[in-house]
C-alpha cells in the first residue's frame, strides 16, 4: 500500500478542495480535465472543468515530494501501490549515490526503488504558481532612495493577502503540516519571515557560507539569525515547504503491520 497523501503535478485549490489541473505560467487559466471519469471526485462545482479563471482559486501551485534517505536528500520521483518509491538523489553526491545502491540513469540523475518506510522527513515543495501574479497587482517597483520598512514590524511577520503562510497548518484533504515559506534572493536560499504593502519582505539566509550572507547585505539579528529587509520585486522561486505531519504516522502504523 502507497502513502495515500502522496502526489506531484499541478494543483489548484478550489473552495478549500484540491483538484489536479495543468497551467502555463502566467496564463489567465488553469484547465481542469474535460472527460467525465477523469473529473475529480468528490466535485462541488459543476463548472470546474475545461478552462476555469485562475480568479476563482485559491492557490495554484505544484508539487515535489522530498524526504531523507540514509540521512541525504531525495526527491520522490514516484510511488507504488506496493509501499515502494522511485526516488532520485537530490544532493548531486554521485559517490555517495553509487555506494548505496543508486543506479546512474544519465550524466547526472542516479535512482534507486526503495521502500517508503525507509523515508524520514517527508515534506512537499509546492512551487507557488500565482505569486508573480499576486506580486505585480499588488506592488510597485521599488523606487531608488525610497526606504524599506521591513516585513515584521513590531517584531511580528507581517502578512500580506495570506502570503506568507508559516506555522503547523492543517490544509486540504486534511493534511496537516509544518509550513515554511522560502523564496531565492541574490541566488541564495532564503525563509521568508513576512512582507507589508510597501513591498518589504524581511528574510533569513539559509545557507551555511556567512562571507556571502554579510557580503549580500544580511546581518545577525538579535536571535542569532542573518536577516535582511529587500524588496518583494527581490524575489525568485517564491514557495512553501511542507513537512508533512502525517507520514511518520502512516509509516509507523504500516511498520507495525509488518511485525
């Protein structure tokens, strides 16, 4: 048996139900499947199928599933109706990959099925679709010599429309997760902390080279972490990480069914 909450592809989130859909980036819609038997179920809407206006969703996004394999970095490639996975390792250590049983698949990619209860820390990266979208209806272009004023004021995230999202959430189809929402800046991974509607976005670097955060303008904040104000129109590969508060649950239930 697969874990039932798995799934990759392209997601929309309708009246708090998510439905598989497919979108080009920056298109007014995502479209829906047209065929009866490949219509999601159950499905409270009787118009979501063909084109539907991106308007009437609540979060468009899709999905990677990433876990810990042996301790390194995998993305779930694939899961089986027989409680294993396809997974590809994710951290470009090809020695690593070969001594454990990875086979190279091209110049860079090394897979290996291994059973899903072997997976720790299983989240979901869920690339946010809409948000260049939502950033250009919502901000101006940062003016030069116009100060920020940073994305948590008095001390607290400042959140804009719903973006960002942090904390354990309980989402759709009764997942419940750990939320972190990340975004690249200057090449660099980064959390982001909150965003106000001037277009401040206060993030914290994490990465581990501190030379290149103090060189991009981060600074130590007063909890020991390296944070910067910059701008929302600063931001790149704007996503949530999802680490998934059910899967170990699952995993257990299924290793005691082993025994």
């Amino acid at each position: 048996m697969t874990y039932p909450l798995y799934r990759t592809g392209t997601i929309a989130v309708v009246d708090g139900v998510s439905h598989a859909v497919s979108y080009a980036a920056g298109d007014n819609y995502v479209h829906f499947p047209q065929a009866d038997g490949q219509r999601p179920t159950p499905h409270p809407r009787g118009e979501l199928a063909g084109a539907v206006p991106v308007e009437m969703c609540e979060r468009v996004f899709s999905v990677q599933v990433y876990a810990s394999y042996r301790d390194h970095r995998v993305m779930v490639d694939t899961a089986f109706d027989n409680g294993t996975a396809r997974v590809l390792e994710a951290e470009w250590d090809h020695e690593w990959a070969t001594v454990n049983g990875f086979v190279q698949e091209n110049s860079y990619e090394y897979y290996k099925n291994v059973d899903l209860r072997d997976l720790r820390e299983y989240a979901e990266r869920q690339n946010d679709l809409l948000f260049t979208r939502w950033r250009a209806a919502r901000f101006a272009r940062p003016v030069e010599g116009f100060p920020l004023h940073g994305g948590w004021p008095n001390g607290q995230a400042a959140v804009v429309t719903g973006r960002p999202r942090s904390g354990v959430l309980e989402t759709e189809g009764g997942r419940v997760a750990e939320v972190s929402t990340r975004a690249e800046y200057l090449g660099s991974s980064c959390e982001v902390a909150g965003i106000t509607l001037d277009g401040s976005v206060g993030i914290y670097y994490l990465g581990t080279d501190f030379e290149r955060a103090e060189a991009d303008g981060f600074r130590v904040d007063d909890a020991l972490r390296w944070a910067k104000t910059v701008h929302v129109f600063d931001l790149a590969r704007y996503h949530e990480m999802h680490r998934d508060l059910l899967f170990d649950q699952w995993r257990e239930s299924r290793d005691s069914l082993a025994r």
